[in-house]
C-alpha cells in the first residue's frame, strides 16, 4: 500500500551510489509528498555537482515505482547544509563527535599491505593491481592506495576514471565493483602531466591520502609504492607502523640483491615484512619453461630474510595487456591466470600478521 512508511522502506534499501550506504541511513531523505498516486521524494545531496545524480534518480524511480498504487515518481535534490555534512562525516567514521578531530588513520584498515621493491620494473603495480581484484572477488573490502605520485598507473591498470568527489575536504575514493575502492594521483592530474612535487609535499600527499580520503572499512589496504627505499616509504613507516611490506622481485641475483635491501629498510623502520613474491619467473612456450631471469631469486630472498614465499608469477604477454587495459587478468584472464591471482590472494589473507 501507498503510504510514506511504505516509501522510506524502500528508500532504506537504495544505497547512494557512492558513499554505499542506504539515503534513510545518511538521512538523506529530506521529504516524501504523496498526492493520490503520485510520489515526490526530495533527496539532500552531500555537494551540488554529485556525477551521479542521475543513477540516484532511476534507482529511487525504480525502486518506489513498485509500491501498490503508485503512478509517477519524481525526485528533487537539494544540498546539505554544513551542519548537516558535518553529521554526516561523523556518521561516516571521519570525526569523533567529542573531538572533532580526524580519526586515526590506522582505523579504517584491518591491514595495510605496501606492495615495495628495490627496483623499478618488477610489477608492483602489476601484481598489487590483480592481488586488489582477486581478494575483492573472494569478498574481501579492499582498497587500493596508489602511493606512487610521480609514477601512478594503478587507474589505467584497474581499468577506473573519474574525479573523487570531495565533501568538504574529504574525498570519495573510487571503485570498480562494490568490494574495491581506489585512490590515486592519476585521477587528479592528465596522465601525460608531470608531477613535480618534492620531498614535503611528496609526504603531505600520501598522509592526505591516508587521512582525507573517505576510506569504507576495509579488510585490506594495499599500498603501491614507487621503487626503491625513498621517502615514500618512511612516510608509511611512520603514519602506519602496523604495514606489512611485501617484496617483489624478478628472480635475477642483483634484483634480489636490492629486494633485500627494502626488508632491512622495514627492519629499521619497525615495519613487519609480509612475505616474498617472485615475478617474471620464467616463460613457458609448449609446456616448457625458459627461466629468462635466472631461478628461485624470490625462494631464497624469502629463505634468507625468514619470511613466507607466496609464488611465482610467469611472463605472460596477457598480464601486461590485461594491466594496459584495464582487464587484470586475475578476474578477466585465464582460468589458471585467475586460480594463481586467487591462490597468492588468500594466501595473504589468511596469513598472520
Ligand atoms: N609477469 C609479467 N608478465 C608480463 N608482463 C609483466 C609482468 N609483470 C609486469 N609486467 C609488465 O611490466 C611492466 C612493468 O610492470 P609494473 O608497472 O607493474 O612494474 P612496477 O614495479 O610497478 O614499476 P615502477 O617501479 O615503475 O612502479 C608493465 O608493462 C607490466 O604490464
Ligand atoms: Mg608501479
């Protein structure tokens, strides 16, 4: 039956598309009119420019267009009043009510992997980019933080475009299915445009990233660093002493040579490391394996530094067209591309930190 009980029990059941949590639950519904059969239901965005008012529009049509006796259904917006975005973010998680001050950062992830190694090339991005897409297959909420502000490539990997909306100053971070949020440079900035920034503001990007970024309560946070042991890294070390550093590295002994050299940068910095991974192991034409990088680098890295090996990874030409794509070949690829992704992924998940 037609009644404004009936109306918001289906509001409660239509999420905003980005914040993905119900319009009764962010008190979003600011009226509902019923006249005869005809419903008007006012919406209260967070910012006047939402990119998705649209989807807001057809999914409350839809959804209210099924109640008993119902004609037409229109929606109008209005905007939330600071005082009101103000509840909201504390509703969200991002301020404590008593201080009002940002919560720590540390809270929004039950885990923090950064994906590091000692050089450039190896596949981080690659491989923190399908690992992202295999656990939120499994189910898992998992963000992806592309810390690689000169470098990023996390956007074109994962397939995802678009500006962050911001409320206030915190901003929305991206997804690509309902289990995977991502932020990166990339959406900021044209990808053919430098970024020029320097040490400090290099810093203050990655705690902004951190803190200002509305994170939803994630299992896993996966940090893709630039190479090397620089400065980004420290600025994980000391924003997020909790992170676990996995390694990656090609099986060549001078890659894991300075592979070896992140994990005693994380014994300095009191980080723990996670695990080894090995990429680019070898190359297999008709079942035959061409180990093109010298062999079992990642094992004996993993061995030497006492910590777990979690695989190899071949060169495969659809890895690196999936990844210029925007297909990761852990959920697009192979049924054994996806088994390998899924198996290191759980691997991970159930491991102890
Ligand atoms: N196993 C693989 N098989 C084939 N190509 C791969 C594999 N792993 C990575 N690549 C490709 O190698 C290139 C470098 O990979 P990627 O960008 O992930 O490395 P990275 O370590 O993140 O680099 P950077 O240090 O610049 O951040 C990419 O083009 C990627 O698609
Ligand atoms: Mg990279």
């Amino acid at each position: 039956m037609l009644t404004k009980e009936a109306v918001l029990h289906v509001l409660g059941g239509i999420e905003d598309p980005e914040l993905r949590k119900s319009f009764t639950e962010l008190d979003m519904v600011k009226f509902v009119d019923i006249a005869g059969s005809d419903v008007t239901v006012g919406i209260t965005l967070t910012v006047p420019s939402c990119p998705l008012k649209e989807k807001i529009v057809s999914d409350i049509i839809e959804g209210v267009k099924l109640i008993e006796g119902v004609d037409s259904v229109k929606v109008e917006f209005d905007v939330m009043t600071n005082e009101q975005r103000e509840k909201l973010k504390q509703k969200l998680g991002m301020v404590s009510p008593e201080s009002q001050t940002p919560v720590s950062i540390n809270k929004f992830a039950k885990r923090f992997i950064a994906v590091s190694s000692g050089k450039g090339g190896v596949g981080k991005s690659t491989v923190a980019a399908n690992l992202a897409v295999a656990m939120a297959k499994k189910g898992y909420k998992v963000g992806v933080l592309d810390a690689d502000v000169y470098g990023f490539s996390i956007p074109r990997m994962l397939g995802v475009t678009g500006q962050p909306t911001a409320i206030d100053d915190k901003l929305i971070p991206l997804r690509k299915g309902d289990n995977l949020q991502i932020m990166s440079m990339g959406f900021f900035v044209g990808e053919d445009e430098p970024v020029i920034w320097r040490g400090p503001l290099l810093h203050k990007a990655i705690v902004q990233f951190l803190s200002d970024v509305m994170w939803d309560d994630l299992d896993f946070l996966f940090l893709d660093l630039p190479p090397g042991t620089g400065d980004v890294t420290l600025t994980i070390a000391q924003q997020i002493p909790s992170a676990e550093i996995l390694v990656i590295t090609t099986p060549q002994q001078t890659a894991v040579h300075v592979a070896g050299r992140v994990a005693r940068l994380a014994e300095k910095t009191d980080l723990s490391v996670l695990g080894v991974i090995e990429n680019m192991s070898y190359y297999e034409v008709n079942g035959e394996r061409d180990y093109i990088f010298g062999k079992d680098g990642g094992k004996l890295l993993a061995e030497e530094l006492k910590t777990k090996f979690f695989g190899e990874i071949p060169l495969m030409k659809s890895l690196r067209e999936g990844a210029d794509s925007g297909n990761p070949v852990a959920i697009d690829g192979t049924e054994d591309q996806i088994s390998l992704f899924a198996g290191i992924a759980e691997a991970i998940a159930t491991s102890t930190p």
